[in-house]
C-alpha cells in the first residue's frame, strides 16, 4: 500500500481523516467582574474580555452566533475576603450570570469553575492551619457549598478546579442530598502547577498572596500520579475528568483516556492562548495553527475542550480542512 493513496485531495483526505473536531466539542471561558458598562480586554489575553453583568446578555448571543453552545464562568469580585463568602453567596457574581445567561439563552449550557482563588484575600484554593497544612475539612465544605449555590442559581454543571483530595466525593453526596442529582461533575483531574497558566493571572486577579500551589497542583514531573488522580475522582462520582494544561500534557491525556470510558476533557489554557495568538499576530506562524493546536488535542483523546479560540472555530471549520 502506498499511503499517499489517500492524501490526494480534499474529498479522500476528509473520508479517511480519524479525527473530526466540532463546535460540540469546545467550551468558552467568561469572565465576570463587578460594576457597570464593562467589556474590557484583559490585557495579558487579547481578544479576551472582562464583562460586568449588564454586558453578559449580549456577549451570550453574540456567542450563540459564533455557534459556542457551551460556557464555562469565572468570578472576578472585586472585593473578596478569607473566609471566600464571595463564592457562594446566592448574590454573587457567578451566581448572576448563571441567571443572566439562561434568561438570555436558556439553551446555553452553562458549567460554573468552582475554586476559591477568586474569592478569598489570600488567593489560595484552600483554608491553611497555622503550620500551614491544608485544612481540608473547611476546604471541602466551602467548595461544596460554593458547588451547591452554582446549581440553586441555574448551573448545568460544576467543575472543581482546586485539587482538594476527596472533593468530589463530598460535592457528589452535597448535591445529591439537596435534590441535585442530576448536576453532572467534571473534575479538574490532573491539574498541574504550571506556568503556562500565566496570563490567567490577570484574567482571574487570583495570584497567591504568598507562596505557591505546589502544595496541592501537581508537580509537572509526574505521569502515574496524574492517573491515581484521575482513578481517585472516577471512583468519588466524576462524571467527567479533564487534564489542564492541554497541550504540554497530550501523553496525560492520551493515558487518561485508555484508563476509563468517562468523558476526557482538556483545557488549552492562557499560556498556550497567548504564544498561539501572539506569533500568529506576529507572523510568526499560519493562522491554521490555531486549528491544528485543536485538533491534536482532540487526536490525543479529550472528548471536550475549553478553549479561548472557540470563538474563531466555527470559521475555521470550514476554511481549514
């Protein structure tokens, strides 16, 4: 067999070609902050927005346009305390623009991150004792209260992002005591202490007001522990698990997937936005390279991506095949 058979133009390209990608297949991520009138580019992430409620209505069909059917929400409050009463207050930001967006388009799946970073002074995913050890007791109890709140708002489903151990099982049985059994989890399985998560920073004013996350994000170093991880969050009642970042970790996700039948998410995240979107800018490399970036990740086994080029996507669906 000569495999140039099946290369010699679009049509038989597009017969054999093993991989498709989908407006189904990625996420968007929003960004809420306080105050009035705001649609602000954030300004490590061009092309991405800081928008205050009164905003949130338009952008939700102007994305509805661009074919994105599904949303992933980050509060940025301005004021945020260390108790993290910000994140699950039934008045909070995330809180308003679940119901926001489902006024404006009740079909928008809408999934809410669940952390505390936004929302406490300190910038941490978690309560410390005074020896520094992570209380996790509080931990969980905050997160689940911070998950319960998302769905009384509206939520079609939650995504702890924190890396607390046994998080989701405590968020499972929380919602499914109070009648939200049909909430699905998609957990931030393997989350690791990367610094491609840079521009995020700014996008979600959620840097550590001291020291770092290496004490529960994983160390990039590790590939059978990002697996244990996932193994632990299956077996707790993850509906989902996701990899992040995406794509210096396509073997994490390409493991992950042969490790379970569950849906594999990935989450290309704003380092890996903004090389891509700074050297195409720059001419540095061909626009397509937003599309293939998509596609590998998807070719490595992520059923879902979040994705801030998903508003470029359904264009490109049809230009780059």
């Amino acid at each position: 067999m000569l495999p140039t058979r099946l290369r010699k133009n679009t049509a038989i390209r597009n017969l054999v070609r093993e991989t498709q990608l989908s407006m189904n297949d990625v996420v968007y991520p929003l960004f809420i902050v306080d105050g009035e009138g705001i649609r602000l580019e954030i300004s490590s992430m061009k092309d991405q927005y800081h928008l205050s409620l009164d905003m949130l209505g338009a952008e939700t069909l102007a994305l509805k346009e661009l074919g994105i059917r599904y949303v992933i929400i980050f509060g940025v409050p301005d004021e945020k305390d260390r108790e993290a009463t910000p994140a699950f207050i039934e008045t909070g930001l995330v809180q308003e623009a679940i119901r926001v967006i489902k006024k404006t388009d009740p079909d928008m799946y809408v999934i809410t991150d669940v952390c505390l970073c936004e929302f406490k002074s300190d910038g941490h995913c978690c309560f410390f004792e005074e020896n520094g050890d992570i209380q996790r007791e509080k931990t969980l109890k905050t997160l689940s209260r911070t998950a319960l709140s998302h769905a009384q708002a509206g939520a079609d489903m939650v995504a702890p992002s924190d890396m607390m151990d046994g998080r989701i099982g405590h968020m499972r049985e929380t919602l499914d005591d109070e009648g939200y059994e049909a909430i699905p989890i998609m957990a931030y399985s393997a989350k690791f202490a990367s610094s491609f998560y840079g521009p995020f920073r700014d996008a979600a004013n959620s840097a550590p007001a001291f020291g770092d996350r290496k004490s529960y994000q994983m160390d990039p170093a590790n590939s059978r522990e990002a697996l244990k991880e996932m193994e632990m969050d299956i077996d707790e009642g993850a509906d989902i698990v996701m990899v992040k970042p995406a794509m210096p970790y396509l073997d994490i996700i390409a493991r992950g997937k042969e490790l379970s039948y569950l849906p594999m998410a990935a989450y290309q995240v704003s380092g890996e936005y903004a090389m891509i979107k700074n050297a195409v800018d720059a001419n540095l490399m061909d626009r397509r390279v937003i599309f293939e970036s998509l596609i590998c990740i998807k070719r490595a086994g992520a059923d879902i991506i979040i994705t801030y080029f998903a508003k470029e996507l359904q264009a490109m669906l049809k230009d780059y095949q």
